[in-house]
C-alpha cells in the first residue's frame, strides 16, 4: 500500500459534532474529501444542512441532525440516525464545546457544571453510545478537540480551562479501556482563526495573539482538519491516547490576559 493510500476512509461512517462551520466543518469535509460518509451534527440545522450539501457534492453520503450535545436524549437520536442511513459508525469526533472566560468568584455551580457538560461529559456520553457500534465494525477512532487551554495557566479560564483539561486526561485513559479494538486521541487546537473568534478579534489582540506565537500567525480550520484526518486514518494506526498540539509551536500563553 502507498503511503498516501494510508489517509483513505473508503467505506468509513462518522459523526462530527460542531460540523456547522469553523473546526467541526473542516474535519467533516475532510473526512468526506479521504472517502467516508458523515452525519453532521450542531444545534443549528440550516448550518449542519450546507455542510452536508457540501459533503455530497464530493460524492460521499452525507446526513444533517439538529443536535444539543448537552442533551443526552438528542445524543441518542444522533447515534440512530448514524446507524439508520450508514448502518454502521465507525468514527466519532467530539467537537462540539466551548464557553467564554469566567470569574471564579462570580461563577456559580451550575453554571461551572454547564460548562463540564457542554466540553466534557457530552463527549464522554456520545463515546459511550458510539463505541458498541465501533466495535461491531471491527474497529474504530473516536476523536477529542481540546484546546491550548487545557494545559495553559491564564486569568478568567477556570471553567473553560478545566473543562479541556478533562477532556485531554479522559482521552488518555479512554484509550486504555477501548484498545486495541478503537483508538482514542485529541487534538489541541491553538487560536484558530474562525468566523467566531474574527467576530470578537480586533486588530491590536490579533498582532498580540500572532506575536506570542512562534509561526507568527493565527491557524486555520483546515490545520486542524488535517491532524484529525491523520489521528482517523491507517495511517496513525499505531496511535492512541496521544494529543496532537497544533498551536502554531505556541508554549505559553497566547491570549493577552
């Protein structure tokens, strides 16, 4: 087999959450793009709908789903209609998170639980519903997307910070429950430059972001997208419980704080 040959996902079914736009989008087409069929998934259908549109106009199968990760009832029905079209799931990317900065002292648990929920126990719970599938398919990849601040000591990231920070340790030891049979690994997004993020960045923090940064400019979706093709594919078949940092080579904080 050629080198190449080893990043294929012929005859592969995944379920991208965040699949609306920015990561989530770019690792959904991507995955299309090396031959597998996918179920995007996000709150907002019109977005997950032109993602699948786009999907099959590369000639894979493609399904949208109106999905709240924090709702477990709706991780249910996303797993169905996984098994419903494709008859099979044999990748899982957990995507969908996030949260903006907090004040510890003003925080409340609920909303401290809120964030745990929203970046944490909905990939725990999705990964629990997907793996039984995996594994009747004779194998698979689940797929974390943490972040910088998951190892980053900075002011107003409790909550998010803490959160990631879960995410990167269950992943490592999801992998030892689930090995040799489906591989678990993450990916540690730096400051990706996505609709989100160019809506709050103004011109003096992004030449902050960009200075703290040793590439010298912000990532973009597609940098992602191409380490979560690798962590999917054969060819990282000897891979798991890793966290691949794709931070523009960043190691220490990149956010002014």
């Amino acid at each position: 087999m050629k080198i190449l040959d080893t990043f294929r996902l012929d005859g592969q079914a995944a379920i991208v959450t965040g699949a609306g736009r920015g990561i989530g989008q770019a690792i959904a087409l991507a995955y299309a793009e090396a031959g597998a069929d996918v179920v995007c998934a996000a709150r907002t259908l019109s977005e997950v709908e032109a993602t699948a549109a786009r999907i099959r106009a590369l000639g894979r199968r493609a399904v949208a789903v109106s999905c709240d990760v924090t709702n477990f009832g709706q991780l249910g029905r996303l797993v169905d209609a996984a098994m419903t079209n494709f008859d099979r799931i044999t990748h899982l990317v957990n995507n969908a998170g996030g949260t903006g900065p907090n004040d510890p002292l003003t925080t409340t648990p609920e909303t401290f639980e809120n964030v745990l929920r929203f970046n944490l126990t909905s990939a725990c719970e999705l990964t629990r519903l997907c793996v039984p599938y995996m594994r009747e398919s004779g194998g698979g990849n689940v797929l974390n997307i943490t972040s910088v601040a998951a190892r980053y000591a900075q002011r107003h990231f409790s909550a998010y910070g803490t959160a990631k920070a879960a995410l990167t340790q269950l992943t490592r030891l999801l992998a030892q429950d689930f090995a040799p049979i489906v591989r678990v690994n993450a990916v540690s997004p730096g400051p990706i430059l996505t609709d989100s993020l160019a809506g709050v960045l103004t011109g003096d923090m992004r030449q902050g972001m960009e200075h703290n940064t040793p590439m010298k400019c912000l990532g973009e979706p597609r940098d992602i997208a191409a380490a979560a093709l690798y962590l999917a594919s054969p060819a990282s078949r000897w891979v798991t419980g890793k966290i691949i940092e794709v931070d523009g080579g960043a190691d220490s904080t990149v956010w002014p704080g």
